[in-house]
C-alpha cells in the first residue's frame, strides 16, 4: 500500500504515539501527537521530505509487487524443483529457473 502520513511520522518518531486524522472531503490529514516517548517532534517539512521518500521508495520497487503475484506458491516451486532434480535439469533449462526467469523478464528490475 501506498505509504501515508502516519508511515512518516512513525519512521521519524518510531517511539511516539500519535494519530492522524483525515479530511475525507478534501483530503487534508492533521496529526495529533499524544506522548512523544522521548522523541523530538518533527516540523511540518519534515513529515512532507519523509513521506516523499517513502513514496519514492515504494514507486521505485513496483518491480517486486508486480512479481509478488506473479510466483508459483513455495510448495509448487518446489515440486517444480525436485521433478528438475530427478530429470537432471538443476540448471537454467529446469522449469523451476524457466518460470522464474519468465516472471522476471515481465517485470524486470530497473
């Protein structure tokens, strides 16, 4: 899920406890910081630079959500496995590496 204001404010205070409250109607969030635990609280810009940093980060690692759905489950990767291991195909032309390798060229990493 798309990183939100409370994923910022948590990774710059991870001690605090706080709320964000939303504006349905136009979008707008208002933290509410409730105990600080010992940490400092952040400004406004702060929360913002954090959270476009998050949001980076997570638009930078499509790649991997894409791909996430794409595998076989474990239990089908290993049986993909050892039915190669039985055919002497522990290499690069075993269906085990094939469908790995096809998932990763449809979303290769950038």
């Amino acid at each position: 899920m798309e990183p939100k204001t409370i994923d910022a404010v948590t990774a710059l205070c991870p001690n605090a406890l706080v709320a964000v409250d939303g504006n349905l109607t136009t979008g707008e969030e208002t933290v509410r910081w409730i105990d600080m635990k010992g940490d400092s609280k952040p400004t406004d810009s702060q929360i913002t630079t954090k959270l476009n940093e998050l949001k980076t980060i997570y638009n930078n690692n499509k790649y991997q959500r894409d791909r996430k759905d794409k595998y076989p489950t474990f239990g089908d990767q290993l049986d993909n496995l050892y039915k190669d291991i039985l055919a002497g195909k522990v290499d690069a032309t075993g269906e085990f590496a094939k469908a790995i390798k096809s998932i990763k060229d449809a979303h290769p990493k950038p």
